[in-house]
C-alpha cells in the first residue's frame, strides 16, 4: 500500500490484515521495535527515523527479505505497510518476489494540506502502534483501547520531521505510483472520508483485482 504520511496507511493496513486473515508487515514498525529493543540494526536506523529521511534501501530491503522468508507470510501472503518507498525498493521486492509478483498495489490518495493537518494531530500508542488523533482521541485519558499503553505524540511527527517527510515522498515514492500502473498492478483509492469508506473502497479494489485473475 502507497499514500503519503497521514493517508491513514497504517491503520487501513491493519484493517485488511484481518479481513484477509493475512500478516501485516510495517517496515516503521520493523524499525520501530528494533530501535526501541536497541538491538544493532535498531541502533543504526533510529537516527534516520528520529529526522524523518528514508533509512537506506540495502537495510530496509535486508528487513524486508527476512520478514518475507518466515513460515505465516509463505502460506497466506501478506499486506505491505510502508514498503517499497523508493524504485530500488520496489525493484528489490520484485525480485525477492520473483518468479510471483504482488497481486496489487493501492494507492490512497489524500491532498497534502489533509496529510500536513492529519500527522499534526496524530497520537500513537507507545505500546502496540495503534494510531489515534487529537479528534479521535481513546476513550480513556490518553490510554490506549486496545492495549491501555500510554498514547503519545511521536517524536518523529515535530514540525520539521513532517515537512521533510511528505518532501521525500513526493521525490521518492511518489513515482511508483507510475511505476506500478505501467505494470499493471495499480488502484488509486481515495483516501478521503470516514476509515469504514475508505476500508470498503479498498476491499472492493482487491476482491475485483483476484476476481479478474481467476476468471
Ligand atoms: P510514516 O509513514 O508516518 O512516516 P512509518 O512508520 O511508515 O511512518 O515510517 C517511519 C520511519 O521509518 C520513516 O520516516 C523512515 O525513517 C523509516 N522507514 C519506514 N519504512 C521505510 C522504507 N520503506 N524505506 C526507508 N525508510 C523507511
Ligand atoms: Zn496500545
């Protein structure tokens, strides 16, 4: 799944990881935990992290080789959150992938001054990554529903870190989106409106893509 920061990725992806019954692999996430167990590799991506630039693309495709290799995402696939962000990523996945291929990319689209005001009002649970919102707060006192952890701003959602992000989408992911089109694997769902909607929208988008490929 592509869409700038704040098209609401994360949580959309953790949607269809259920729906579909399937693993949902965040390389944020990824590298999130790694950073915080201080493990080597989370040492040398939290710097990258913490200033909102793209952690180098032989690092995140080593990440993602290994996810892809465990038993689950053999068996029933898998949803991409936040990978591939750059055309050597997407060219590394292809040929991790390979002799298959992803099924379908979507593309969630949200006009920039929506992403900028979205990711300002973001709040995040420390504990299991679920996502809230100063308008979508937890019931409960900044406690998360799911987990009770503590919900937070992200250090990476300051001013400046936003700003530069959405910049490097626009420089280095935003061309997959032409990228996969001309390989036939594109849909472009409007990211817009309620969370439902747009979870309906992407539900249609896959189930007429594996229609179309059984028939
Ligand atoms: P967001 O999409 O809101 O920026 P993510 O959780 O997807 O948040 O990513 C957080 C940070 O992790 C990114 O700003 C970047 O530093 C790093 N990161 C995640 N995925 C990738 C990737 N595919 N390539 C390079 N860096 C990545
Ligand atoms: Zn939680």
């Amino acid at each position: 799944v592509l869409g700038k920061q704040g098209a609401g990725k994360g949580t959309q992806c953790v949607r269809l990881s259920r729906h579909y019954v399937i693993p949902h692999i965040s390389t944020g996430d990824l590298f999130r935990t790694a950073a915080a167990a201080q493990t080597p590799y989370g040492k040398l991506v939290e710097h990258y992290i913490a200033e909102g630039e793209l952690v180098p693309d032989d690092v995140v495709i080593g990440v993602v080789a290994e996810r892809l290799a465990e038993d689950d995402t053999i068996r029933k696939g898998f949803v991409l959150d936040g990978f591939p962000r750059t055309l050597a990523q997407a060219e590394g996945l292809a040929e991790l992938l390979a002799p298959d291929d992803l099924d379908l990319v979507l593309d969630l689209e949200i006009p920039k001054e929506v992403a900028l005001a979205r990711l300002s009002e973001r709040r995040v649970c420390v504990s299991c990554g679920t996502n809230y919102s100063l308008s979508r707060p937890p019931k409960f006192d900044w406690t998360c529903d799911i987990c009770g952890g503590e919900v937070v701003q992200r250090e990476d959602d300051s001013e400046e870190a936003i700003r530069r992000r959405l910049m490097l989408y626009e420089e280095e992911t935003a061309p997959l989106v032409a990228w996969y089109e001309e390989r036939g694997k594109l849909a472009v769902i409007d990211g817009l409106g309620e969370p439902d909607e747009v979870q309906a929208r992407m539900v249609a988008a896959i189930d007429a893509a594996i229609r179309s490929r059984h028939q």
